[in-house]
C-alpha cells in the first residue's frame, strides 16, 4: 500500500488536491485513472483538479495540471493561485513566486495566503463574433454577455457549445457573463470537468478582458462568482489584445490528509 500525502485548496470555491512532489514522485503523467480517482466526490478525495508541485530549474517551482477526468490540461488561474499560497505555506518563497506552468512562466504574489494575485498570460488574439468572444488566457475559453444570468441553464447551454462541431474535438471553456453596476457576475461550464464549477479563474480573466473591450479606460474589474469575488486588472497592449493581466482572490488550505492505495 502506497501512501501520498495531499493537502486540499478552495479558491472562491474551485479546489484542488495539492502533492508535493519535490523530494517523492507519487504520480506521473499518463496515470489518468488513478487522478481521476482520486478527483472523485464519492469514491475518492473530490475536487475539481489535482495539481503537482514539482522542481524546475530556474524556478522556484513547476505547476503540473490535471482536470477531474485525469487528463493533464491547461493553465488553470484558481489553481495557479492556490499552488502559490501552498509554496509559501511549504516555505519554498517568502512572498514573491515565479512558476513554470504548461502555457509559460508566471508570477504571483502571496503577500497575504488568503490573498493570492497571479499574473496571467498576454493576450494577444480574440475572436469577435455575433454576441460572442473566443480568447485564450491559459485555457479556451467562450464568452457571451447575456441580460440575466439566473435565466440560463449553465450546464445545458455550456455543454451544446463545448460539443458543437466546431469545439467538440479539443473542447472549450464556456462562460456566462451578465454586467452588474459595480462589476460582472460569471457562471463558467469548465471542460474536463464537463459542469459548472463555482468559479473559474481563466474563465473570469477572459470575462473581464471580453468586458474590458468596451470599456475605455477602466482597466480593473469586481468580478462575481458562486464561489466568491474575484478581481481582474489588465492593460490594453494598442494592438487589440491586453498585457499586465492579473487575477487577484481568495484561497484556503481547507485540510490534509494521505491517499492510500
């Protein structure tokens, strides 16, 4: 029997199971049974995704990513935001991170564990169609602006866009976004996991980057989730994309515990 000790996060309601794999190799890539297993609600730990934490020359760290289905996947912004706080709570940094994840180097600030700001990606391409956006910030992701957001079925309407022809075979994130008078409030159907998750931290960066897009000057955004606020500031790059992109939000060791198997 194998024991692998893991340490759970929540950030604005998206968790994740956390190992450290710096001195011992629990899971590789490719054991996608056993991640998924262990991502199970009823049969395992449950979570959203498991994230290694692993050594990389010339970082403090390597963010390994893997959805609830045990498939290694793309950048994911809440868990890039918990995976910091948990190298400072390992004593790896003091405050300031600088991480190599599957879309890059990132950087983020945990001044405060509670309070993690991660920086993101440049965007450079976004797709304008009819109501709709189609960016990367990480992940895929698909915007649209709808009037109330309490009226969409998140699940129903997500999954016929995540499995339309055009985005069946490598999937889409999709995202609801409604405006309020002090921000906008997010409801994102996350491939991989294939439902709605209470937050999603790629999904609320392309939400406020699509908002941002008519919104002169204002280069900061409260964002609302079911899972809790979250906040977005970015820069327009004069080229039609956007720089200096950071997530900002909550995030909470909620326990600890060994996954025997």
């Amino acid at each position: 029997m194998t024991n692998i000790p893991f340490y759970k996060y929540q950030g604005t309601g998206n968790d994740f199971i956390l190992i450290d794999q710096r001195k011992t190799v629990f899971l590789h890539k490719g054991q996608t049974e056993r991640i998924k297993l262990m991502c199970d609600r009823r049969f395992g730990i449950g979570a959203d995704g498991l994230i290694l934490l692993q050594n990389k020359e010339g970082y403090d760290f390597e963010m390994v990513y893997f959805n609830a289905d045990g498939n290694e996947s793309t950048m994911c912004g809440n868990g890039g935001r918990c995976i910091s706080a948990f190298a400072k709570f390992l004593g790896i940094v003091e405050e300031n991170c600088h991480f190599l994840a599957i879309d890059g180097p990132h950087e983020s600030h945990a001044g405060d564990t509670a309070w993690v700001a991660l920086k993101m990606s440049d965007v450079k391409a976004i797709e304008r169609g009819d109501g709709y956006f189609v960016l990367n910030t990480g992940s895929p992701h698909y915007v649209v602006f709808v009037e109330d957001i309490s009226d969409i079925n998140i699940v129903e309407n997500g999954k016929a866009i995540r499995y339309s022809d055009r985005f069946r075979k490598e999937g889409i994130n999709v995202n609801f976004v409604e405006k309020k008078e002090n921000g906008i409030e997010v409801a994102t159907y996350e491939r991989g996991v294939e439902d709605e998750t209470l937050s999603c931290g790629t999904g609320v960066t392309a939400s406020a980057l699509a908002w941002g897009i008519s919104q002169n000057g204002h280069h900061e955004v409260q964002v609302f989730t079911k899972g809790g606020q979250l906040k977005v500031r970015f820069q327009p790059d004069g080229k039609g994309g956007f720089e200096n992109i950071w997530l900002c939000g909550p995030t909470q060791l909620v326990f600890k515990g060994e996954y025997l198997f």
